[in-house]
C-alpha cells in the first residue's frame, strides 16, 4: 500500500520529467545539445529539492518508499543527461543528487524517530553502493535533523494539575495503577514542515475511542485545537483536514496529499470533513480514492480494519475510483488484488455519480427511529435466575424496570436471553424504597464504575442508563412491536421485537407495527440505498446501517392501498418463515 500511495501522490513529477524529455528531445533535434542538457539539469536541481513529508512517519515505511522512487526518478535523469553529454557532465553534478535531507517525518514516539531516520540512510547508503560504488564523500552520515519529535496535530504548554497544597494529581485508585493527570494549556495546532508532497498512515482510533484511548485532558485540548472538527470523527481525520487546510492556502509548496485511513471515512463524522473542502469557496478535489482495500499481511493489531486511500489536490479536478473487485493471498508477499477503474468528479464518501450524502431527511420519517439504549455499565445486565433473585415476580412493579435485553449479537446470532435493570423515570430513593435488592446490586456492580465517568449527568444520575433515550421511548410507546435492524451486519435484515424487550444502542429501532414498513424496509431498493448512503465498517466489511443517513432521508413510495396490501402480506410471510426455520434448525 506504501508504494502505491506515494507513487500516486508523486505522479506529478513523473509529468514533470516526462515534459521536461520532450523538450529536451525538441532542442537535441534541433542542434542545440547544450540547452537540452541545461533543461534536464534543471529538472535535476528541482528533484533534488523536492520535500516529501509524513507527519506520522513511526519507523520511516512511507518515506523509505518514497526515497526508492524519487533515486530512481533520479536514475532516468542522470542516464539521459550521460546520453545528452556523457560522462562529462555529470561531473558537474558531483555530491549533488537526491538524499535523506528532503524527507521529512514527524513522530511523536522518540524510538521510532530515531529508527526512521537511520531507515533512509539505510536506503540512501544502499542506492549509493548499488549505482556508484565505494563510500560516499565524508561524513557519510550527516545531522539533517528531518525527522522531528513532536505531536503532529497538537501543540500546548503541558504542565501537572496540582492541588491546592500544589501536590500534582493522580487519576485512579487503590485498585488500578496511578496516573499522572496533565493541563494542556493554550492548545493549538502545530505547523508542519513546508514540502510539496505529503504521505502517511497517521493513527487508526475511531472517534468514540478518542478520549479512552488519549485521556480525558489530551482529547479535550485536542478538540480545542481543531474547533471546526466534529468530535466524533476518527483520530485520522485531524490529519486529513490539516493536510487539507495546506492545500488551500495562498503560497503553500504542497501540491499533493495521500493518506491511508480506515475504510470508515466513507461514514458521516468522516464524510463531513472532507465535504467541507469539496465545497469550500477554494475547493479541493479527491483525483485518486480506494475506498475499501484489505490490509495485506493482516497482524492481530490490524485484523479488524479495512483501508481507504485518498489523493488530493487543490482546485476542481475529476478523479478516479478504485474499487477492489477481486482479492487473494492477502498473507503473502505478492497479494492479488484487482481493482475497476471508474472517472468522474468524486464525491464526499468517494463514490462517482450521484452523490447520496446531499439527500436531506424527510419530515415524514422524523422521530420514529432511533438506536436503542446506551447503558454505560455491564452492571446492569442480568441472566433471568439473577433477575428473580432481585424480586421480580415478588416485587409489585418490578416488572417495568427489569426487561428482556437484545443486542446485535443476539439478532444475528442466538439471544443470550439477558435481562437489564432499567430504572429511567425513577428517583434513586424510590428505587431503594420500592426495589431495595435492585437498589444494593446496581450500588455495587454500577456505581464504582460511574465514579470515575467523565460525564457529570453519569457520574451523579449513577442508577441510570447512559442516555436517556426519550425519543424511542416515546415511539414505542403503545405499539405491540416495533421495527429493528442490526446497525452493522453483513446482511440487511429487519425483524420486529415485541416492545416489552428493550434494544442495544447497536441496534437501530423504528417505531412502527405496520407490515408495509417492515415490507419496504426489506426491499432491494431500500438495502441498495442503505449500503451507499452507510458505508462499511471493519475486516469483515459489513455494511452500516446510519439511522441520519440511511432512514431519515429514504423516501416511502407512495402506494395505494392495494398495494400496501400486499406489501404487508409478503412481509408477515417474510417474517414468520424465518422465525419458524431459526425455530426448526437450533444450530
């Protein structure tokens, strides 16, 4: 993947040498071998000027490839200036060619800076031995200093939080290890080194992931630093929009950027901050995009992503997609894959043709779907014999607050048949009067968790759920049944649940007991749209179902009622014959 992002990104100066030939091919035609060699030995001179950067450069992969390509680059410039002049003339060029100065690396881990710097003189010492033999002019090592550690995409004065007694803080308790608790003061972005070429694979964390994965005040003066990003958007994204943000303004050297991201930015927190330069007053253009490519010689670190590559340049240009089509021997050296080639102007969620992220939602589809229940404590989830053992059954009521409980796995799967305690509209004495075994068992088994929660309504309102979850509660109120999907899964399948089962926030719940909706819920049309307005998501590239992207703006046929008649006949028939074949095959 390394090779063809950079060799992607750099195809300019591929154009640029290939014009920089053919005038030079003009002048020699023309008796004037000396300006021909002149014209190429400008090209040189550019070349080796020529800055690449990684602004997440870890041990130096992309800058190693980026190294090879632009020696060899310089192979075919030199070989034609020895047919322009012979050897003669390349001794004007002694101790002048491309070497580690001109790629540059940012890194925020001091080992890994220091093995990416020795990387390229590696390289460099290698193409060395290889085309000219012998050691190198002294020093054959030099301090260029191009590979900086630093934090590429914050910058603040950091200091410990300290008491009043100006002790510093720790976070934690007599149970976990201490951890030192910093400020982030004055957060900012950091400027990048100047380069004309940027190339990487910055960090894979996905945005709800953020702030377990930074800690709270890092991903706090992270989100302050960048105040136009959404914060649910992936830990990649920070480095697209400042790639992004160069491209745009006045005097910037860059010309191209290409990073590789998880096939999740096709998804809408992602899709947002790439829509925002497509459409800005000064636009940039994706020219090159893979959407959804396989991580070759997956490791268990990276087993659960799929990969995306963007190429951008500034202006309005038409690009290419590149979809896989076919894939094979992803373990080995020599992977096959095999991509479709289709052009046009390319879209925000990197698809060509009509652009589904523009579609708006419906005021008929407004407030009837919505994920189910955030419970932010495993406390709350108990198995039926446990359920009993807290009075239900013996507790008048108890039954209200201790529900059936089903999450994707359980649709897609077997239900576990699980239980939760859920206790919204109930004051937490009430709880303790009316329910006095749910009230010690949720003090034990939730409340030590919601200590340490860095959302005040969860750490106060402890007994509750994470979200309150109003609107589905609302619309499944008085229905028999309501309407849920799996947000991700491979397959789109859509099945009711009877309302006394409460959904998990990974399913989406739509609250309607009419057949005709579960009908034109399982249509094709429906699922086709479903999988280009959600993206995908993981290894396994299963599609995700967006309730803001997938439901809100689909538009409901407007059927007659024959036709709805019979719409709902099928689907009940749908229904129920797979309930009964799940039913007949336990395995």
């Amino acid at each position: 993947m390394e090779r063809l992002v950079v060799a992607t990104v750099i195809e300019p100066l591929r154009a640029d040498w290939d014009q920089v030939q053919a005038s030079a091919e003009r002048q020699k035609a023309e008796g004037r071998a000396a300006d021909a060699a002149a014209t190429v030995v400008s090209f040189h001179e550019k070349l080796c000027k020529t800055r690449i950067l990684d602004p997440a450069c870890g041990t130096g992969n992309f800058l190693y490839v980026s190294l090879e390509l632009l020696k060899r680059l310089e192979g075919e410039v030199l070989e034609a200036l020895v047919d322009l002049g012979g050897q003669e003339v390349l001794r004007g060029l002694e101790g002048h060619t491309v070497d580690p100065h001109q790629f540059l690396g940012l890194e925020i881990n001091p080992r890994a800076a220091a093995i990416a710097e020795l990387v390229l003189w590696i390289g460099y010492l290698q193409w060395h031995f290889r085309i000219k033999g012998g050691m190198p002019a002294e020093p054959i090592l030099r301090a260029f200093q191009n590979i900086e550690v630093k934090d590429a995409v914050l910058k603040a004065d950091i200091d410990f939080a300290r008491d009043e007694k100006g002790v510093p803080r720790t976070r934690g308790g007599p149970d976990s290890n201490l951890s030192q608790i910093y400020l982030y003061k004055n957060p900012h972005q950091p400027e990048w080194p100047e380069a004309e070429f940027i190339v990487g694979n910055p960090a894979f964390i996905g945005g709800k992931d953020i702030r377990a994965r930074l800690g709270v005040e890092r991903a706090e003066a992270l989100w302050a630093a960048h105040p136009k990003m959404n914060e649910s958007a992936d830990f990649v994204m920070y480095w697209w929009d400042h790639a992004a943000d160069l491209l745009t303004r006045k005097n910037s050297a860059l010309r191209r950027f290409g990073l590789v991201t998880t096939n999740s930015i096709t998804q809408v927190f992602q899709r947002q901050v790439v829509e925002r330069y497509l459409t800005a007053k000064a636009p940039i253009s994706v020219i090159v995009a893979i959407p959804d490519h396989p991580w070759t010689k997956a490791s268990a670190d990276s087993a659960a992503v799929r990969i995306a590559m963007t190429v951008v340049e500034a202006g309005t240009r038409e690009g290419i997609v590149r979809t896989v089509i076919r894939e094979g021997m992803l373990d080995s050296d020599a992977p096959l894959i095999e991509f479709r080639e289709d052009a046009g102007t390319i879209n925000s969620d990197l698809t060509i043709g009509t652009d589904v992220t523009k579609a708006r939602s419906l005021l008929a589809n407004e407030g009837v779907s919505s994920p189910g229940v955030k419970l932010h404590g495993a406390g709350f989830i108990v198995t039926p014999a446990m359920a009993e053992h807290l009075g239900l059954g013996r507790r008048p009521g108890l039954e209200k607050h201790i529900r059936l409980y089903r999450n994707g796995r359980d649709l897609t799967s077997r239900p576990r048949d699980v239980m939760v305690i859920d206790l919204d509209g109930l004051e937490i004495d009430t709880v303790r009067t009316r329910f006095p075994e749910v009230y010690q068992h949720v003090y034990l088994h939730v409340k030590p968790e919601r200590d340490n929660n860095n959302e005040e309504y969860r750490r106060l309102n402890w007994w509750l759920f994470g979200r309150k979850n109003t609107l589905m509660r609302g619309f499944t109120a008085g229905l028999p049944r309501y309407i849920v999907t799996v947000e991700t899964m491979k397959h789109r399948i859509f099945q009711y649940l009877d309302t006394s089962i409460l959904p998990d926030n990974k399913l989406v719940a739509i609250g309607s007991d009419d057949s005709y909706v579960l009908g034109v819920l399982s249509c094709h049309i429906h699922c086709h749209w479903a999988v280009r307005t959600g993206g995908w998501l993981g290894m396994g590239n299963d599609p995700v179902y967006s309730k803001s992207r997938c439901f809100d703006p689909f538009p409901f046929p407007a059927a007659n009622d024959l036709q709805k008649h019979r719409i709902r006949t099928i689907a009940e028939d749908l229904d129920a014959h797979r309930k009964r074949v799940l039913a007949e095959h336990p395995h």
